[in-house]
C-alpha cells in the first residue's frame, strides 16, 4: 500500500474494530436485557403495591369495624368477650399482612435501584467503549 500502512497493519485495525463492534453489540444487548429487566420489576413492583394498598384498605377497614364491635362488646357478657379477642386477632394478622407488604414493597424498591446501577454501569462502559470506538477511528 502506498500509504504507508502494510497489508498485516491494515488487517490487525480492521480484526480491532470487528472486536469493538463485537463488544458494543455485546453491551447493548446487555442494556436492553437489564432496561427489560427493570420493567418487568417496575411491573411486579406496581402489581404488588396495588395489592398492598387493596390489602391496607381491607385492613384498615376490617381494623375499624374490630374496633367498632369492640365498643358494643364492652357492654356484653362474658361469651362475647371472647369474640372481640378474635377481632383483635384479626387486626394483628391485617397488620401483619401490611408490614409484610411493606417489606415486599422495600425489597423491590431495593432491586429496582441495583438494575439501575447496573444500568448506569453498563451505560458508562458503553460510553467508554464508543469513546475508544472514536480514538480508534
């Protein structure tokens, strides 16, 4: 070649770019499987905040008329009193359900912020990879 560039020169920049290519592809692919990933989570995330909210308000509401009964059961005999004990039961397991939930609820919001640090990891090393991409062209 008259440029000054040999044939072996040539072919080790050109296998160097298939290389880059290769990689960049690779890291795309990556990204979109992690971007697919984090709305899938975001998916479930929804779904089981609905369900815990659903689950609050039943909660809540069954929490409430607990309480209501327990005002009419003052007045009652010793049988009834052992029917508040199992309102009060009931109260602690919606508690505990929506105590639950928000766990659920954390846990998911904990792997939602990783994806989105492995996202913003894979974005930086394809960043870095097309910066190398440009000095190499």
């Amino acid at each position: 070649m008259s440029s000054g560039v040999s044939v072996d020169e040539f072919q080790a920049l050109e296998q160097k770019v298939l290389r880059a290519v290769e990689v960049v592809k690779r890291e795309r692919e990556a990204r979109a499987v992690a971007e697919a990933e984090a709305a899938s989570l975001r998916q479930q995330l929804a779904a089981q905040v609905e369900a815990a909210q659903s689950q609050i308000a039943a909660a809540q509401s069954k929490a409430e008329a607990a309480q209501s009964q327990m005002a009419t059961v003052q007045s009652q005999a010793e049988a009834v009193q052992s029917k508040v004990q199992a309102a009060q039961n009931k109260a602690e397991a919606a508690q505990s359900q929506m105590e639950a939930a928000q766990r659920d609820k954390e846990a998911a919001e904990s792997q939602i912020a990783a994806l989105n640090r492995e996202r913003d990891a894979v974005r930086q090393r394809v960043e870095r990879m097309l910066h190398q991409m440009d000095e190499l062209l």
